[in-house]
DNA sequence: CCCAGACATAGACGTTTGTCAATGTTTGGG
DNA sequence: CCCAAACATTGACAAACGTCTATGTCTGGG
C-alpha cells in the first residue's frame, strides 16, 4: 500500500518531451497521464486554488473542509493525492497539518503542453 | 464548426482565472476539470502526440490504431473524446477521418496552470 | 446495385474513482 | 494521565471510466 511516488520524476518529463514534438512512449505517457489526474478534479483544482489564495500561501485542513462542503476524510483523501502528486507540501505543526503549493510543480506540468519549449525552464 | 463543447469556452477560464490567483468557483473548478480529463489519460496523450507528430500534423484512425495496440472502436472513443473537449478537429474526406491539433488548445489550458497570466504569450 | 473498407455507435464488463461513516493516531492541555 | 481536538486510515458503495465484441453507417469502386 504503498503510494509512491512515480519512477520517472516530472523534470524528466517536463524538460525533454513537448508533447507536441514527437509520439510520446507508453511510459512516459503513463507517467504524464498520472500527474494530470491529480488535478483533473473540480474539488482539487478548488483545493489547489484556495491553498494559493489563503494567507501566508498555506493552510489546513480546517480552513478547507467548510467552503468545500465535503467532510474532512474526503478533504484529507484529496490533499493525500495532491501531495503524492508532487503539487502539495505537508508541514505538520502541533494537531495542524499545513499545506502549501510546491514551487513550480504546476509551472512544469503546464510546460509539458505548450508547443515550443520553454527557453529557460524552471530550475527550482 | 462547432462541435459540442462545455458551455464555458476555455478562453473563459483561461485569460482571467489563473489557478493561484483566487479560490476557483465549484463551476468553473468543474470545466477546467473537465478539459484536464481529457488529456488525463495515457492513450489519450499518445493520440494527442501522434497526432502532432504525424506528417502533415494530421492523422486518420488507421494510422493510430495499430501503433498503439487498441482496437479501432477504442481509438474512435479516444478521438471522440478529444474533440469534444475541442483540443481535435476532425476533417472526414472521402472513407477516412483526419484529426488535427486545434491550435492553441493545448497552449491555453496550460495557461490556465502558470503561476503569472501571460503578458505576451507567445512571441519570445 | 452491391460489395468492401473506414469509421462510428451500442452494449457489456471489470476496474478505478469520489464520497461517506466509522475508527485509529497523534498532539497539547488540564 | 487522560481528554479533546485535528488529522489520517479503513471499509463500503455507487458512479464513472477504459476496453472489448458486435453491429450500424457511409463512401468509393466494380
């Protein structure tokens, strides 16, 4: 039961492979597929969203479970994704778990759609 | 030309709705959601990338079919996917059916990811 | 006029997914 | 030391999804 994260990093992906160049491999396929499922989601394309827009640029799973209207398992089940998904950090501090975005994870999921590859990609 | 799309066209979302910006509304967060599912799939990446790379940057189903080791009813269900989501345009001349990339389709749903709104999108 | 080929559609079936209620785990406070 | 609060995990269930086989529809050629 392990919910690991994927072989193939998304740098590997993002940098080398537009999608637009050349067919892409059943792997390398695979390995993008999954990533956009993560956010291929209304609740955690919200949840993404309000994590950006709270203060401080993180927040619990306190402050997201009321506005969502779902209850905090199925909250907690999201946010599990997201962070499996390299998109959410964890910061457990005291009963609270914090949750902020990974700088530039979305940036680098964007860029493996665009056509031309960005000039100079993100280099965290 | 219109072929069946969401009622909110992805310009939509796209040039004033960045994901960081604000908290997404349930309906917008459920379109945008809806356009990521469609390339939220392994199949359906190779179909895109297949498609781009094809000489011609078209392509008919019996030149996808068998690449990728599906039966052609699940390659049309794939295409048909595709253009409903408007990422494909599908040409029929005579017996075949060509699909091409909309232009900037994917581009803009990239856009909606990016942290900062695209001043000048393109010309770099 | 009919046949073959390219593609779409319909129906079936196993798998995955999103949600909830119930329960477990950890932390800080009295 | 134990309780309450925040969060994670488990198990269950309906809905959605990806794939197949079978069949329907349309086009061009003989």
């Amino acid at each position: 039961m392990i919910t690991t994260r994927t072989e193939l990093s998304l740098t590997d992906v993002a940098c080398c492979a537009p999608l637009t160049r050349e067919p892409l491999s059943a792997e390398t396929a695979a390995v993008l597929a999954q990533r956009l499922k993560a956010i291929a989601d209304p609740t955690r394309l919200r949840l993404l969203s309000m994590v950006a827009a709270h203060e401080g640029a993180e927040a619990c799973v306190c402050d997201l479970t009321e506005p969502l209207g779902l209850t905090q398992p199925t909250v907690s089940h999201h946010l599990k994704v997201l962070v499996d998904a390299g998109l959410l950090n964890r910061d457990k501090r005291g009963v609270w778990a914090y949750f902020a975005l990974v700088p530039g994870a979305l940036d680098s999921l964007a860029a493996v759609l665009v056509s031309q590859s960005p000039a100079v990609p993100m280099s965290v």
